[in-house]
C-alpha cells in the first residue's frame, strides 16, 4: 500500500461526502453544504493530480494504482452526474437523462469490452485518447457550472452547451475504445478462422 494508493483511497473516500452534501444541500436549501460539496469536489479532483505526481516522482506506480486511479475518477464524476440527473429545481439545474444514459452506457460498455479483450486476449492494451480527456473535462464543467449555480447566473445560456460537449465527445471516445478493442481482438489468433484439422487424404 503506497502513498500514492492511499491518497487514492482518500479520493473514493470523499464521494460519499459529496454526495451526502448535496443531498443536504437539496433537503435545506443551507448554502454550507452547497460550498462543502464544491469543497469536496475541488479536493478530490486536486488529489488526482497529487497521486499521480507521488507516483512518478517516487516511483510508487503499482499495478493496484492503475486500478484504483481510473476507478476514483469515474466514482467521483458519475456520482456526481447521477446526483444531479434527479429533479432538484428550483435549488439546482437537472442533467438531462440521455446525457447520464450516455455516460453510463459508455462506461459499461467499455467496462464489458475490457472483460472480454482480457479473456480472449490475456492483455489489455489501453491507449489513452484525447477525446476521452475531452469528455471528462466537458463532464467536470457540467457537474461545477450546476453546483456554482453559473446557469441562473448566465441565465442558462451556456449550460446547454456544456451538456452537448460532453454528450458528443463522450459518445466519439466510447466508439474509438471500440475500435481499439475490436483491433485488438481481431489481431489474436482466436479470432481467426479455424483451421481445416481433416485435410484430404491424397492417394
């Protein structure tokens, strides 16, 4: 267990605060917990940085780390999204449904797609992509501009652009971990077309 995985730990720890915090917030309308939550948020998204950085600069990089770090983010964000797919007007703006059906159907499918790849396979390559790092910032903006209550602020003009981005580019980086993965599947020998074992018999 090292630093950089209990800082991890740290991380997942605080969703439940973060959500329990909105939840409050929602039921009493006590601005505290709305600045907790974003507190707590804040937290979290800034000890993503310092794990990685723990994990480089001492070396700390373990094969637990790779599985808790991605873990933490998703935790925190669809958390985050889920929370705040529900009604909570007149409080806090709503995520609408088919942006939550399309972040979590992302994340399961790629889910069962690494499954597969690692029993056909043995190996999982994951190549990061750029419209993947997109996504969860379009996602991260979306959960803040709600929680900061930019929406009534700017009057709900650019919320709904946010949302889209997010849609959009969550949408094209599930289909390019796709096809990354059906590459991958397609290059193994298990995948290729059985071989005639009876071949004919000459003479």
């Amino acid at each position: 267990m090292t630093t950089a995985n209990k800082i991890t730990i740290l991380r997942i720890l605080l969703i439940p605060v973060f959500v329990v915090e909105i939840l409050y917030y929602v039921e009493t309308g006590n601005e505290l917990h709305r600045l907790a939550a974003l507190l707590t948020f804040a937290v979290a998204a800034i000890l993503d940085g310092v794990d990685g950085y723990v994990a480089r600069r001492y070396h700390q990089s373990s094969e637990l780390g790779t599985v808790l770090d991605p873990l933490a983010d998703k935790l925190l964000l669809v958390s985050g999204i889920v929370v705040l797919s529900f009604d909570h007007a007149p409080r806090l703006a709503t995520i609408p449904l088919w942006l939550t059906g399309t972040i979590i159907g992302r994340d399961l499918l790629l889910g069962l797609g690494a499954v597969i790849v690692r029993l056909v396979v043995g190996k999982l390559t994951v190549q990061p992509r750029l419209t993947g790092k997109i996504a969860t910032v379009f996602q991260m903006i979306v959960v803040l501009w709600i929680l900061l209550r930019w929406d009534v602020s700017f009057h709900g003009r650019f919320l709904p652009l946010w949302l889209l981005g997010a849609g959009l580019f969550t949408a094209a980086s599930g289909l390019l971990y796709v096809w990354d993965g059906s590459q991958q599947l397609g290059a193994h020998p298990a995948s290729l077309p059985a071989k005639n074992k009876n071949p004919d018999k000459r003479g």
